[in-house]
C-alpha cells in the first residue's frame, strides 16, 4: 500500500467529488473519500471496496482548519505520502446582493473558499516536505467571468482561481503542481442543494435544466486529463473558449447574456409581501 498513489477527494461522496473519485480508482490510486454526509460516504466505500480494498470514507468538515489539518496530516503519516489532493467540497447559494446577510456570506465563504484555503494550506506544506504532488481546487466557470444574481458564489470561485493560479507558479520550484478545475453545467445535486433567498428556486431549476449538462463522469476524465498535462486551468473547452470569446471579442454581446440571466432570475424573485 506505501508504493500506491494516494488520493484524497474533500466533498468525495456525491456530484463531482464522487465521479473523481471513482476515475482516480480506475487508474489505481487509493483514494481517500472526505465528506461531512458520513452515511453517503460509508456507503460509497462499501460500494468502491465490494471487489478489493480501493478506498476509505473518512467524516471531514472543509470549515474547521484543525480538522483538515488532522486528517491530512494522518494520511501523510499512515501513508508517507499525498499525490494528490482534491479540494473539491463546495456549495452553491442562489440570491440578489440586496437579499444576503452577512450570515449567508459567511456561509458560503467558509465551504468554498476557506474550505479550499485550508487543504491547500496543509496539503502544499506536506507536498513540499515530500517534493512531489498534484494540488487540484474546484472552482467553477462562474470564477472566470461574471456570474450575476450569484454574486457570492462568483465571488468565492473568482477568489479559488486566483489563489490557484497564483500558486501554480510558486509551487513549481518545489515541484508541486496545482490546478484549478473549472466546471460549467454539470449534472450534480449542487444546483437542487443550492440554498435560494428570496428566489424561486423552481424557476431557476427549469432555466438551467435547458442547458446541456456534462454528466459528472465526462467531467472526471476531463480533470484527470487536465491534470497530466498540468494544467493551471482545467475547463471544459467549448465553455473556456465560449467565455474568452465573449470577454474579448464580443463584449456587448457578453453583456446582453448577463442582462438576459438578469432578467430571467429576477422573474424567480419572490416579491416581499
């Protein structure tokens, strides 16, 4: 087991986390299932080991950085190592800036960022120890353009590519890799868990079920692709390539299709009575 490639996947029971989860198992590494649905990772991992032992579901809350650090630091023991490291966990919150609290900031900000703050924290100073590993931070394509009427999450995914970008570089010297994975519409319980303020969330569902969604599965083999070839933004490239055109070439375009999401999520506004 010390010889085998480690893995350890934050948010790994469901959605992306699990897909990348089970691709990584495809290519023989063990992988390390970390999510706060303890009955969804138990049953996982019974379902990753039914033939052979390529798994373990351990409980991991992303916000509390004593957590993190413990669990991580446990594998790099028990192991002595961690290819890589999937700070995946993350949620989704649906709402008008007006409408937010300081409260739902908070909120979202200790999962998608601190959460990712802290496995890059520990895990970039184990890779460092060892000299080798691959840092993969889930972000979103709401984090390489404007994204409104989610403009805490954007702001979230925004501050996940920089912090990854900027690491990419720095990390190179003591040949750690990192990478930011940048999905767009891809079919997971994210959008039906995201919590919605003052939205009807309904309304906001059907809008994005008219979208093409990438099957979670697709998603993962894109990732592991990305990650051989190392690069510093992993996105699906219709989507990356759809996103440049817009911001470059055709910006009145590009704001026309941001006050179209405009428009449409204001008609889900549940009006104040």
């Amino acid at each position: 087991m010390m010889n085998r490639k480690v893995a350890v996947v934050t948010g790994g029971a469901s959605g992306i986390g699990r897909a990348i989860c089970c691709e990584l198992v495809r290519h023989n590494i063990f992988v390390i299932i970390s999510d706060i649905n303890e009955e969804a990772g138990r049953l996982f991992e019974e379902n990753l080991n039914s033939v052979s032992v390529k798994a373990r579901y351990v409980y991991l809350d992303v916000t509390k950085y004593d957590c993190v650090e413990r669990l991580l630091t446990d594998i790099y023991n028990e192991f002595g190592r961690i290819d890589y490291l999937f700070n995946n966990a993350g949620i989704a919150m649906y709402g008008e800036l007006f409408d937010l609290t300081i409260e739902d900031w908070k909120e979202i900000m200790d999962v998608n960022l601190w959460g990712v703050i802290n496995g890059t924290q520990v895990g970039y100073n184990l890779m460092k120890k060892q000299g080798f590993g691959h840092i993969v931070n889930t972000a979103s394509a709401a984090g390489l353009g404007p994204s409104p009427v989610s403009t805490a999450y954007a702001t979230t995914k925004h501050a996940v590519v920089g912090l990854t970008t900027s690491l990419h570089y720095e990390a190179e010297e003591f040949g750690i890799k990192v990478s930011a994975l940048c999905p767009t519409f891809v079919d997971t319980p994210i959008f039906e868990e995201a919590k919605a303020i003052n939205i009807n969330k309904s309304i906001i569902l059907k809008q994005l079920k008219k979208q093409k969604m990438m099957s979670p599965e697709k998603l993962a083999k894109i990732a592991i692709s990305g990650i051989h070839r190392n690069n510093p933004i992993i996105c699906p490239m219709p989507m990356r390539r759809t996103m440049d055109i817009f911001f470059t070439l055709f910006p009145s375009a590009h704001k026309v299709m941001m006050r179209l999401v405009c428009k449409v999520s204001r008609k889900a506004r549940i009006l104040e009575n």
